[in-house]
C-alpha cells in the first residue's frame, strides 16, 4: 500500500518469502539445505527530489522457521531466522 502524494510517499508491504538456509557440521563435514516460506515486511518512506529520482528509507523485517531432520550428526536441528533491516538510499523511477 501506498499513498499517491506528488512529493512524500509513505508506504507498508506484508507478504511471503522464500527463505534458504544451510548448516554444516564441521568436524564431519556433513551439511544440510533447507528452504521454508516465512514472512515478510517493510515500512518506509520516499521523497522525490526530482521526477524520477526520490530518496527512501525503510524498515523490513523477515521470518522463517528451519527443521533440519535428515538422519545425519545435524539430525533434529530447528532454527528461527528473525531480521530487521533498516535500509536508505536513492532510487531511479522510469
């Protein structure tokens, strides 16, 4: 969603993700792949500077939970992935 003003656009996203992890013991060299859908959101702000140039900054945060069950030394090993990113920069719009 986003408000459709000329200059200052604030924003918010909700929705899935894919996510993909990996562990490796280290001693035995095994390792397993995992991949989940989780969650994913943002919040942010843009303001355009000129036409099709705008400064943004914004707020994201991603969740994913991993169970990795294969019948190695790594067996019944479960994770939360939980991240907040907080990202600025300048975008090009055409």
């Amino acid at each position: 969603a986003r408000y459709p003003g000329k200059r200052l656009q604030p924003y918010a996203g909700i929705g899935p993700g894919v996510f993909f992890a990996r562990i490796k013991d280290s001693q035995t060299g095994e390792s397993q792949s995992n991949t989940r859908v989780g969650l994913n959101t943002q919040l942010g702000l843009r303001y355009f500077l000129a036409r099709h140039v705008a400064l943004f900054g914004e707020w994201k945060y991603n969740y994913a939970r991993f169970g990795f069950k294969e019948k190695t030394n790594l067996d019944g090993f479960d994770s939360t992935y939980s991240a907040n990113s907080f990202v600025f920069g300048i975008s090009y719009h055409f």
